[in-house]
C-alpha cells in the first residue's frame, strides 16, 4: 500500500479553498471557453427582464471550481467519476468556499479509490452546488 492511501481517512478531507468574489469578467471568460453564451450571465439588462437582479454565474463555473478543489487534492489523472447538482444560483460578487469529505474508502477492480463527498457554499453559506467524486489513489 501507497504511503498516500495510508493517510487516507474516511471524514477526512483538505482545508476548504475560497475563491472570489466572482467578477463579471470571470462569467464572461468562462462563457468564451465553454461556449455558453447565453445572454442571462452577461447581460444585466436581460437578466433583469428574465427576474434576477443581476446576471447569473454560468452553474458550470462553480462546478469547474468544485471539481478542481478536488482534482488539486488528489489529482486530475485520478478522477474516474464526477457528479455535481445545482441548488442555488450565483451572482457576480458571490465569494464561494469549496470543502470536502472522504465518505468511503475502498478497493475496486484491482484499484485503490476513494468517494468524496463534496460541497461549495456561497458567504452566507447556501448551497450553491453539492457534488461527489471518485479517485483512485496509486
């Protein structure tokens, strides 16, 4: 067994990550990257018209955040599977807190894994996306 597997505990995780405050800027480079240039995440006016006070971050971003707080930890060439769910929206200005658990450690086909249990809040502490994971670890 690997020294990293060893240290590995079940409700342990990495010291949470914060990322932000979310600027428009950020919103609209993700847009040019991922390709979602829906109108809702740039334009305050339509955002407005649609019923929010102000345009929404695409969920994808802090999704990609989740994922990446995870990957930093145990690395992206060892994620096998990700879910993520939405459950609140955000809003440029947001400041978002990703955090994680290990929720079961385990040997499957041969491989060392891990499922993870994960979460990024926005500052008042809502929900914004809960998700999990699931590595091996060489």
């Amino acid at each position: 067994m690997s020294d990293r597997w060893t240290s590995l505990i079940e409700g342990a995780g990495p010291e949470p990550w914060t990322v932000g405050p979310i600027t428009l800027t950020d919103v609209v480079r993700y847009q040019g990257a991922s390709g979602d240039f829906n109108p809702i995440h740039h334009d305050a006016d339509f955002a407005r018209a649609s019923g929010f006070p102000q345009p929404l971050v695409v969920g994808m971003y802090q999704a990609g955040v989740l994922n990446t707080f995870a990957a930093n930890w145990l690395g992206p060439e060892n994620v096998r599977r990700t879910k993520v769910r939405w459950k609140t929206s955000l809003f440029p200005g947001d400041v978002i807190t990703c955090s994680g658990t290990i929720a079961r450690k385990y040997r499957e086909a041969g491989e060392n894994r891990v499922d993870l249990e994960l979460r990024c809040t926005n500052q008042a502490g809502a929900v914004a996306v809960e998700g999990s994971m699931t590595f091996v670890v060489p």
